[in-house]
C-alpha cells in the first residue's frame, strides 16, 4: 500500500457516529452500505479492533458526516433512500426543516414575466399573449417614430442644385496637366411646358406606367433593394419615376448603403406628398442622365439633335427614353473604349433600336400615340456627333476616353463616378512621344494620300498607332485617328483589322517552346514527347503547298477539298525539289506556306496558347482551328500588337500595357498601379525570336524601319485583298506598332466592311513595308533621339534542326561517262505558278481547282498574304464576336 494513502480511521465505540465510521473505513474505498441493508449488526456499527472500544465524541449529525467524508478520502457519500425522511426535518419530506428541494419564495411581480413563473418545463419558455402583443406594440412604435423622425429631417432636393460635377483632371506622365474634363454640367432647366408632351408619355410607358396614379414608392422594389444590400449585392434602381428622381436629384451621395437607402425612401416619401406628379415630372426629365455629358431634356435634345427640346419629336422622344437605361450602352455612337464588344456602335444601335420600337409600342397600347403617327417611326433617328469640346480634339480625346476604358474595366472606379468627376487621373502618356507620333503618320498622310485626286482608292484611309516601354508595360503613346472630336473609333484600340504576318513570330516561339510533333507518335504521346525547334530548321518555301497534319495526312476543308497554300506574289522559296529553306530566311521574306505547316505542325493549340503567352486576348483570335490561323486572320488592336512583341523586347517577360499610374481625390489616393510580371517564354525563346526578327530589318521586308546606330527587330504584315497593313517593330527601350487600312466609317451606311487599297497613295498594293514602315521609322528615330542605343542580348543556340536531309553518298562517275551539265536552279531564282484560269471558282479558302483548295495570297506586296477567314462564323457574328473584345480595356486588361 502506498504511503501516501490515507490511514483508515479505527473503529470507534457504539451509537450511529461510530457505525457510519466504521463503515465508512472499508478497506476498498467504497461507501458504507446504508443502516439494516445487510441486517447485521456489524454492517451497522462496526466491530472493536484496535483501539480498546474507545468512542470518539462528536458534536452532532452533520460532523459525523463530515468525518465520514474525511475517512473516505473526501468523496460525498451516495444517497441513503432510506434516510430521506430523516433528512427532510419534522413533518416528513414536505414539512419545515431542512431539505434539497425548495419552493419558489414568493415575491414582487416582475415587469417582464420571462421565462415565465410558475409554469415548468417548456411552458416556461414559451411567452404569453401580453408580452408579444407589448413587443409589437413597441416595435410598431418605434418604427413610427424613427419613420416621423426621418420624415421630418429629410427636405424636398433642389433641381437647381442637382448634376453639379466637378471635373476630372488628366496628367501626362511628367506631372503637367493634359486636360480638365468630364464633368463639366451640360444642363439648362426648362419648364414642363417646353417638355413635349411626347417625352412624358414616352417615359411614363416605358418606365412606370402608374406614375399619376401611385403614391411615389415601390415597397416591393425597396425590399428588393434593401435585401441585395443585405446580401451583398447591387442596389436596383428606384422603381417608380418619383424614386429615380430622387436618386437623380442625391447625386453627391451614391452610396450603396442601408441608412443612404432609407434616406432616399424618406424623400420619395416627402417629394410625392408635398409636390404635384407634374412637378416630379418635370424634375425627373431636367435631372435625368442620357449620356454624352448632358444632364436633363434639354442638354439631351441639344447634344444629339441640336435643337431644343420642344421641337423634339415622338421618335426623338423614344429613343432619348431609351439612353436613360444607360447612355454607355444606348448612344449609336457607340462606346467601344469601354466594352469593345457589347458597346460598339453596331451593337449600341441594334439595342436602341429594339427600346425605341418597344416604347412606341407602349405607348400605342397605352393610349398615349395613335396608329399612324407611331408608323413614321421605324428607324432610329439620325444623331450628331458625341464630341463636341474643343479640349478633347487632335489625340487628346483619344487618350482620355482610353484611360476612362482603363479605370472601369481594372479598377472599382466605375462609369458613373467618372461622370461625377472630382479625380485626378495621372496618365502613361508621354506628351512628346504622342506629338511625335501624330507628326509622324500626318507627314506620311500628307505626302501620300489624296482623296481629292485619287477618290476611289485614298477615300477611308485610317492609320493607327500604339507605343509601349517593355519595362512596365506602360503605353507611352498611341495614334487613335485624325481628330478624336471628328473620327470617333479609337485607331490605336479595337478596329477589326487582321495583323497578317505580323503573326508569324509567335508560331515561331511556339515552335522554340514546345516543339514539333512525331508523326510516329500516338496522339498522346506526340503531345508529350516533342522536338524542340532550332530557327535553322528547314521548312518548305513552295507555293501552292499541300499542308499536312503532322501526321502527314492532307489538310481538307469542310468541303473535302485539299488546302493549298499559297505566298506572296505566288513565288516560290527554295531549291526545288523540296524547296526548303530554314525558318530565318522563311520569316525575312515573309513565306507564307513554311509557317503555315510549322504552325500545324506544333499544333494550333500552341500557337494559340503563345500568342496569348505574350500579351494577345483570347477574344482577339479568329480562325484558330484552320491553317491560316497562322498567318494572321486574327484581329488585335496596335496597343496589344505592340505589348506582345514588347514581351519578346524584354526577353520573354510579360506585362499588360496599361495607361493609368494612379488616380486621387479629395480623400486621397484612390488607385494606383502595379505592375504584373508573367515568365510568357524562356529568355532563350524569346532572344531568339528577337534574333530572327532582326534579320527581317537587317536585310528583309522590314528594312525600311533601320535606325541609325540602334538595332531594331519587326516584322511586317499584309492581309488577304490588301485590306490592312502593318509594322511592328521594337527596340529594347521602346515596341511600336503602326496599322493602316481603310475602312468606310460612315455611320449611315449598312454592312460597312473594309476596302480594298490596291492603287492608295498611288502604289499597286499597301504593305506593312511601305507607309507603315515609314511612319514606324520616322517616329522612332525621333522618340529615342537622347537616349543611349541599346543592344539586344545574344541570343543562345537552341534546338534541333528539324526536316534537316540525311546526307547521300555522291555516285562515282567512271572515265567513259560524260554527263551534259545541267544548270541547278539557285535559291533564290523566282518560281511562279501560273494564275488561276477564268474557269477556277474562289470562295473562303481560295480558289479551287481540280479538286484542291488554294489558300488565300496577297496580289501584291513583299511580305505576304493570309485568307480571310474560312466560314462567316470565323469573322464575325450579329453580336459583334469578331475580336472585338481585344485590345481594349474590358476586363481589366488594356490599359
């Protein structure tokens, strides 16, 4: 036994005190049996031993207990059932004395009976009758109350004061001030007797049919409101005129918040009490946004028909009530630097349109508009020009509606706080680059272009630019068109235009990153297992080349027909008869056939996947599951071309261009950028490409764009029919690229597509050699005049020389064999197919004959040619899907 454990206390002598001790000392700890369970006189008061039958006097019932407690280690005894009535005191268990279970004492009555007395179990917690109805009664008045509160706190707004935003001011990157716009108040107030009666109806029928009869407030719109707050989402605008007015006249505050929305249902409240429906009218109409900076009906009637607002009519009234769902999204002018796809001016009209016939249409049913009238009005009225402010003219317009695309699509800073204005919005843009830019395409304009002497080929012509720093990924400078207040699209952003060879460059990094194919590979095994891609890798130059997989089955289109591939001026690369050539030469004279089978034989996944590697969206690339995909059916914009080659610039580092470094307010700092480096390829891959793209400049289709003392890497571009040109070219201080096509931009006119600039400024066909090559030059001499030149990084070897010939011995040649010498054609004799008959019919891929399928070329020029694109789906749809979405500022991306 431990020596540790407490000595058992010894038997004492005779009585109850010395039998619950005797008991209690058992040797195995537990209690003592209770007095007569056993009916032994030793389970009852113990035995002597030990102590002589000496008793140990206590004072009473409780110490013995307590001592028993003590023998036993300090544990509490178990119940004894049969000492209860002992326990309870006189008068047995429910009379006075001592005792475990108590009655409640009765005492003052509470206020709130909760839990309930007297009841037991879960009647306790159940409330009664008089404390619900003391509770709702109180909640209801308080309700009452806050609401009067509220109510009496809250004024009527004054339209006098309402749509007074401050504006935006924008900086060029030195810190100097660009421009003070964007929230100058175009509004003037005028009475409900020079509002049409038709604007009213108009909006009445459109928006809230029970305007004249309605109290002011939805309260199902206001729980639906107050419920998305809740859960975290947008707040839905007011549902009744009255509301909308309200919302209209709080313009300082536009908080998505509970208190801001319980203030505006308290106004609403108050405005449908003490003002007339004809007054909330008026209100609403002169408060109202319809975008292009007006505030009110007459601001609206003047920036888009130019007259005043009386002389409005039903039409002009239907389509204003559609701006009011949003301008952005509404104005036919279109607002493609925002939302390059669902806001261009194709899809804007196609959207007002449908509003402007459905509020006809309402109000027909209504009884506001009869029959006759309503049928005058099929078409969406002719506006006006959206730019109308002298600030904004030249470039300037171009760069503020940039940096606003930039601000919504990539920060919280949306489209309405814009309107508000109070920023300043610090901007990428370099005011000298940019003049320098502009200097240079209207030097080229001016000398080349005539549209009075030659109206059938230099009408439409547009010229496009962008300027990117390969560091940061900041836009330096863009060309966006002749003048931002007169030319709407921005040039230098989303046009449509395919980029042509230009592309070639990123199948050729595919090439170098993820290789070749094994045609004797299974399908997923020659996805893993590849062979890297040396740029002497050999390729074939021939025209009219049959383009296989890479498993060498002949390429088809969904006619069945074989895919020919055809090059620039139908010429032919190579010695014959395989006329291969490596993929350096292949990309110095722009050869188309010899990247359209690399490309297939990669994979045009990975070409794809390379593109967007380097900076492209995936909504930018057209026709990537047919061979062509290769050589340019894709339509990026000129800001996007020239941050995909400034990743090669920066050895394969890749950083979205963007155009705004930070933006403040009067609460301070509000945005501020950071830049985001990507690894897009290998510094290998991309010093490679570089490489290669500098023997196009050395001595290829791009030697127009040398500049003195520096090197310089680019790649020029021509599409199918001559429809756009281009240069892209860089430095590794500065990537540029210059864009030219022609593109009839009259609004007017339907199914407007791009021309043709065969015969433009009096040459036979436009290629990215030519003017675009001469505006890169002359802007690029002048934008790094000052600075040190720079020389690209040594590009490693890399690779394996693919399609390289296996060497075969030389016959020996006896003594009596003469041969007569036969003259090999050397590699750079000129081999020309000749051209399809009058017979030959041309469709998307070309033209065919005799079963095969010729793939588009380019009638003239030096760097080639690419189809458009195989099936109508591949260019474009009714929604505007034709790449649109591409380098603009959706998304967070653009810059």
């Amino acid at each position: 036994m431990s020596e540790h454990r407490r000595k058992p206390p010894q038997p004492q002598g005779g009585g109850r005190a010395a039998a619950r001790r005797g008991q209690s000392g058992l040797p195995t700890g537990r209690r003592a049996a209770p007095r007569g369970a056993t009916g032994s006189p030793s389970d009852a008061y113990g035995s002597d031993s030990g102590s002589g039958g000496e008793e140990r006097p206590y004072g009473g019932r409780a110490e013995a207990r307590r001592a028993a407690q003590r023998s036993a280690g300090g544990r509490r005894r178990a119940a004894d059932p049969g000492r209860a009535d002992r326990r309870a005191g006189p008068g047995g268990p429910t009379g006075p004395g001592r005792g475990r279970g108590r009655a409640v004492p009765t005492g003052k009555k509470r206020i709130i009976d909760y839990p309930r007395a007297g009841k037991y179990g879960w009647q306790r917690w159940v409330p009664s009758w008089k404390l619900v109805s003391g509770l709702c009664i109180g909640f209801f008045g308080s309700l009452v109350a806050v609401a009067g509160i509220g109510y009496a706190m809250v004024g009527i707004p004054d339209i006098q004061k309402t749509a007074e935003a401050q504006n935006n001011v924008f900086y060029w990157s030195d810190g100097s001030e660009m421009v003070s716009t964007g929230g100058e108040t175009n509004r003037q107030i005028v009475n409900l007797s020079q509002i049409p009666e038709a604007m009213r109806n108009a909006v009445i029928s459109q928006e809230n049919k029970t305007f004249y009869t309605d109290s002011g407030i939805d309260p199902k719109g206001i729980a639906r409101a107050v419920f998305n707050m809740a859960r975290g989402g947008e707040t839905q605008g007011g549902s009744t005129i009255t509301q909308q007015y309200v919302k209209n006249a709080m313009l300082n505050d536009q908080s998505q918040t509970v208190s801001r929305k319980f203030q505006e249902i308290f106004v609403s409240i108050k405005v449908g009490s003490q003002l007339s429906k004809d007054e909330i009218m008026a209100g609403y109409l002169n408060s109202a946004y319809y975008g292009r900076g007006a505030y009110g009906i007459q601001a609206a009637a003047r920036a888009y028909f130019n007259k005043d607002a009386i002389d409005l009519n039903e039409g002009q009234c239907a389509f204003l009530a559609a701006t009011l769902k949003g301008a952005t999204y509404y104005d036919p002018a279109g607002s493609p630097s925002i939302d390059p796809v669902g806001a261009s001016a194709e899809a804007n009209k196609r959207r007002a349109k449908i509003q402007m016939q459905d509020t006809l249409d309402k109000m027909v049913e209504y009884g506001h508009l009869d029959a006759t009238t309503r049928a005058k009005y099929t078409e969406l009225p002719k506006t006006q020009s959206p730019r109308s402010n002298a600030a904004l003219s030249g470039q300037v317009g171009y760069l503020v509606d940039l940096a606003k695309a930039y601000l919504v699509n990539n920060t919280k800073i949306t489209q309405s706080d814009l309107e508000q204005g109070g920023y300043s919005i610090y901007t990428t843009f370099d005011k000298k680059k940019v003049k320098e830019l502009e200097d240079s395409v209207k030097k080229v304009q001016k000398a080349n272009i005539d549209p009075k002497k030659r109206p059938k080929t230099d009408t439409h012509v547009q010229f496009g630019g962008a300027s990117v720093d390969p560091k940061t990924g900041a836009i330096k400078a863009i060309y966006g068109g002749e003048d931002a207040t007169k030319h709407f699209t921005n040039n230098a952003d989303v046009t449509g235009a395919q980029v042509g060879s230009t592309f070639k460059p990123f199948v050729l990094a595919a090439a170098m990153t993820w290789g070749v194919r094994d045609p004797e590979l299974s399908a997923t095994q020659a996805q893993d297992e590849r062979t890297q891609v040396s740029p002497k890798s050999l390729f074939s130059g021939k025209n009219k080349l049959k383009i296989e997989d890479y498993t060498g089955e002949v390429w088809k289109n969904e006619k069945d027909k074989e895919w020919l591939q055809v090059n620039d001026g139908d010429q032919s690369y190579g010695t014959p008869p395989n006329y291969q050539i490596d993929l350096r030469e292949a990309m110095r004279e722009s050869v188309n056939s010899a990247f359209v089978q690399l490309g297939m034989d990669v994979g045009l996944d990975k070409v794809k996947e390379a593109s967007m590697n380097a900076g492209l969206k995936e909504d930018s690339l057209a026709g990537t599951n047919y061979p062509t995909f290769s050589i340019g059916t894709s339509d990026p914009s000129a800001i996007r071309m020239a941050g995909a080659y400034a990743t090669f610039a920066a050895s394969g580092k890749q950083r979205d261009p963007f155009s705004v470094q930070k933006v403040t307010s009067k609460d301070g700092a509000v945005y501020t950028h950071e830049t985001a480096t990507k690894e897009a390829f290998t510094a290998d891959v991309a010093d490679n490409v570089t490489d290669v793209l500098k023997t196009v400049v050395d001595k290829g289709t791009g030697t127009n764009a040398q500049l003195t003392g520096r090197e310089v890497a680019g790649k020029t571009g021509t599409t199918d029919g001559n429809k756009s040109a281009w240069f892209v070219g860089y430095t590794p201080q500065l990537s540029t690229s210059i864009t030219m096509f022609r593109y009839d931009d009259d609004e007017t006119k339907k199914n407007r597509t791009f021309l043709e600039m065969y015969g433009t400024g009096d040459q036979e066909s436009i290629h990215g050699a030519s003017f675009p090559a001469q505006i890169w030059h002359d802007y690029m001499e002048s934008a790094l005049k000052g600075q040190p030149s720079v020389d690209f990084p040594t590009a490693n070897p890399i690779g394996k020389i693919v399609n390289e010939p296996t060497p075969t011995p030389t016959p020996t040649i006896t003594e009596t064999e003469e041969e007569s010498p036969t003259p090999t054609p050397t590699p750079s004799e000129t081999l020309t197919s000749p051209s399809p008959s009058a017979s030959e019919t041309c469709g998307f891929f070309g033209c065919e004959t005799g079963g095969t399928d010729s793939g588009g070329t380019d009638s003239g020029g030096t760097d080639g040619g690419v189809t458009s694109s195989p099936t109508a789906t591949e260019t474009g749809d009714e929604s505007g899907n034709n790449g649109n979405g591409n380098g603009g500022f959706l998304g967070g991306s653009s810059g």
